[in-house]
C-alpha cells in the first residue's frame, strides 16, 4: 500500500476518534501491573500532560528502541535529497555490485530488516572491529525480500551508506542536528568500535520523559522532523512482516491477528519465528505503534487517544497485551 494511503489512515485516526479520557483506575492498574512485572519506569502521557508517571526522570538503557531514532534519520534524509529508500544500496556500496543478489537490495530493505543479510548478533560487543566492514562482508541467508531478519548487521551497513552520502559530516553529527535537536535531546551514548563507527541497533541511555518525545512526534505526525508523508512509511510493513517497518511494530491486524510476546518471538533463529497476522494487543485500536527494547523496554503511542507510553523494566516476563488492556480499560 502507498504512503498516501497510511497518511490517510493516521489522520483519520486523528480527525474521527473520539477521545475518551484514560480512567484513573485504568492508569492505577496499569501501573500496579508494570511494577510488579519487573517495571523500573512508567510514563503515560495524555494530551501530551502525564496522567501517570514513577521514574520517569532517570535515564535507562532503551536497547533496541535506540533502532527508531537512526530510522529517523534515514527519512530525514531522504527528504533532505541525501537519498532514496529505493535506491538500491550497491549504489554506494560497491562490493555489493558482484553479487546478484546483493545488487538488488534496496536500503528500505536494510531498515526493514527483510534484505536477508545474516544478522552477527557479534556487532553488539564492544569492540568487534570495524562494524560496518564485517556487516558489508557478511553473507545472504536468505533471498532479499522473502524474510525478516532482526539483527544490527543490516543497520550497520545503513550506517555506512549514509557516511558516505554526507561526504564529511559524520552520521552522529547529522543525526543531532536533524533529528534529535528538533526534540529537545542531545548527544547521546554511542557505543564505538575501533574505526569509529557506532552501533545503531542499540546502545542509548534515555529516561521515560526523553524517550516519550519520539512519541509525541507521531502524534504530530512527524513535526517536527519530518513531514506526515515521510514517517507514514513507518507503518507499512513490509512483504516479509507485515507488523514491522523502520523501528517501529504496529497493531494493523488487530481487532483479528496473533496476541503473543514479541521479544520471545525474537529469540529463536529467524527461520523460526512467525511473524504471520502479529497483533500487539486485540483491544488496543489498530493505529497502536511501539518500539521494543530488550528486557521489556517499551514506547507506546495510540494516536486515536491521544496518548503516549513509556515503560522501562528489569528484564522479568510482561505482556504487552496484558498492559495495554488495563490501561485502556478493556481487561477480560
């Protein structure tokens, strides 16, 4: 489906819904359940004012939620006319333009994880060498397009890409300066390797307060970094999981779809997972969208209520369902 069409569909979502206003016993037993599920942090924002927060100053490891911000910085630049999502990533990359199959991979395919690169799982250490090296060397284990492979090689290899679009100024350094100035947030932690390079895939440090202004710029509808068109590509999924796109999972199957733990799902090799009809939670609307951290680090954000969620945890079994059930109300 178009961009077009998922513009269309937020805003609807913005202009049709009528907003009921979270129920003080809702928010409590939401609350009571994040914490005594391992919860650290909770931050829930209505309207943009906070009808419930504990923590929510401390900054925390936000792991994989680190993956939305460079993804914003992808669609900022393409609106800048740095690049193209389209464009095949061997255009800059020239040892890609050996191999046929790697030829033909697209950087929507990197940022959506369906380029069927192998993952190295080994690029988080902290010094693996040159991250962006190792990541353009590693094989396919899959035909490009056809499965979802979660892992920071393919990030890395975006990293590189958008090194040399720049010609000179340094991803981080375009980064700060067109996206994350725009939100009120400064440098952050990047976890270098030896050649500079940082790890996209994870790495940040933000408090619930920090994190929750990612979330507010969807409910802006991209302001004010991006235009509504440009992050509307983040809720399109792609051919290989319909429920992930450009850091962000979506609710689109729902009220239907397959409630089930996403970070568990992750664990397994990706040839086992099953991404088939993936509902975060049946009751919450279809426009829910959510960036997943490891360890049950989560952002939420409803558009058609107006809301935003930022829960940060220990690492002990939550259920995203579960949660987003009593804070709406709707517990079976």
């Amino acid at each position: 489906m178009s961009a077009k069409f998922f513009v269309c569909w937020m805003g609807l979502a913005f202009a049709s819904t009528t907003v009921a206003a979270l129920s003080p016993a809702a928010l409590r037993a939401a609350a009571q359940y994040s914490s005594s599920r391992g919860g650290t942090s909770l931050l829930v924002l209505e309207d943009g004012k906070p009808v419930e927060q504990s923590g929510a100053d401390e900054a925390r490891k936000i792991y994989s939620g680190t993956k939305a911000f460079w993804c914003l910085a992808a669609l900022a630049a393409e609106e800048d006319g740095l690049l193209s999502l389209n464009e095949k990533v061997a255009d800059t990359i020239p040892a890609w333009r050996g191999d046929a199959r790697k030829a033909r991979i697209t950087i929507r395919q990197l940022l959506d994880f369906s380029c069927g690169l192998d993952p190295d799982f080994g690029l988080h250490a902290d010094d693996p060498g040159n991250r962006d090296a190792i990541a353009i060397g590693l094989p396919l284990v899959a035909t490009p397009g056809t499965a979802f492979i979660y892992g920071p090689s393919a990030l890395q290899v975006f990293h590189a890409i958008l090194k040399a679009k720049l010609h000179g100024e340094s991803p981080q350094s375009y980064l700060e300066r067109r996206v994350l100035s725009r939100l009120g947030l400064g440098k952050q932690r990047y976890l270098l390797d030896r050649a500079g390079n940082p790890l996209l895939a994870a790495g940040w440090l933000l408090s619930a307060r920090q994190w929750a202004k990612i979330g507010q710029l969807v409910l802006n509808q991209g302001a004010p970094v991006l235009t509504a068109p440009a992050l509307a590509q983040s809720w399109r999924g792609s051919a290989a999981n319909r429920a992930y796109s450009l850091g962000w999972w979506n609710n689109r199957a729902a009220p239907g779809g397959r409630e089930f733990d996403f970070e568990r799902m992750l664990t397994p090799k990706w040839s086992r997972q099953d991404w088939h009809r993936a509902a975060i939670c049946r009751e919450a609307p279809a426009d829910l969208v959510m960036c997943v951290g490891s360890r049950y680090q989560r952002l939420y954000v409803l558009p058609s209520l107006h809301v935003v969620a930022v829960r940060h945890g220990n690492g002990a079994a939550f259920s995203d369902a579960q949660f987003l059930r009593l804070l709406l109300g709707r517990n079976r």
